[in-house]
C-alpha cells in the first residue's frame, strides 16, 4: 500500500482512471458475449439477459467518463492525491458493486449501494470544481 500513498495526484488519475477503462471493456465484452449465446444481433432482443448486460455496460458507460474527466480537471487544479484516490476507489467500487448485483427483477441492495458510491463521490467532485472555480488557490 505503500505505493498508493507515494503516488502523485496525475499518478492516481491514471490509475482508477486505467482500471474505470478496462472495467468499461471487461463490461462491453459480457455484452458481446451474452449477444452471441443468446442469438441476438443488435439490441437485447427481449432477452434478459443481454438486457442486463448492456444495462451493466451502459451505466458505466454513462458515469465513468465523466468520472475520468472530473479527476483529471481536479488534478490539473493541484488537489492531492488522496483526494482523488478517495473519488477513484468509491467510484470504481460503485460501478463494481453495480455491475455485480444489477438484475432485471428488483432494485437490489447492491444496487442501490451501488448507486450511492457512484453519484456520492461525483457529486463531491463537483461541488470541489464548482467551489475552485470561485476561490481559485490553493486546493483544499
């Protein structure tokens, strides 16, 4: 562990921002690969379970670029890097988390989990951008 806190703020970017990328491929392949057992060209096909997939998919494909730029602005502004290993690994534990426990029946509890630990640390990045922009200096 030693090395996460040695890490510069560009450092950790690069880091939960690699890991957010190849979780996006990891997700847009089980899409692939549900389309091809279950026989569907494009779209889901009604089926649940490429349904399910390319829901997984396309969360993450919603939040993790947004995510990825938000640290990415915050590191140019100087904020330490705990602060953006606090944001990365919340993140990339909420579209885990979401990723796992999504299901077609029911809103589950990891769902919601989830859920929380991606728009928590998102909202966060965005009220230290919106605050940085008006105070400017030093980071907090």
């Amino acid at each position: 562990m030693d090395v996460l806190t040695t890490m510069t703020a560009a450092q950790a970017t690069a880091l939960w921002s690699g890991l957010m990328i190849l979780l996006l491929v990891i997700l847009g392949v089980r899409v692939g690969l549900a389309r091809r057992g279950n026989r569907v060209v494009l779209g889901d096909g009604g089926n649940p379970a490429v349904l399910v997939a390319s829901r997984v998919f396309g969360n993450a494909a919603e939040y993790i670029p947004v995510a990825i730029g938000a640290m990415a602005v915050l590191t140019l502004l100087g904020m330490p890097a705990y602060i953006i290993h606090i944001l990365g690994s919340l993140l990339f534990l909420g579209r885990l988390i979401h990723a796992a426990t999504l299901s077609p029946d029911k809103a589950t509890a990891g769902r919601i989990v989830g859920i929380c630990l991606t728009w928590l640390p998102l909202l966060a990045a965005g009220a230290m951008l919106v605050v940085h922009a008006f105070v400017g200096g030093r980071p907090l």
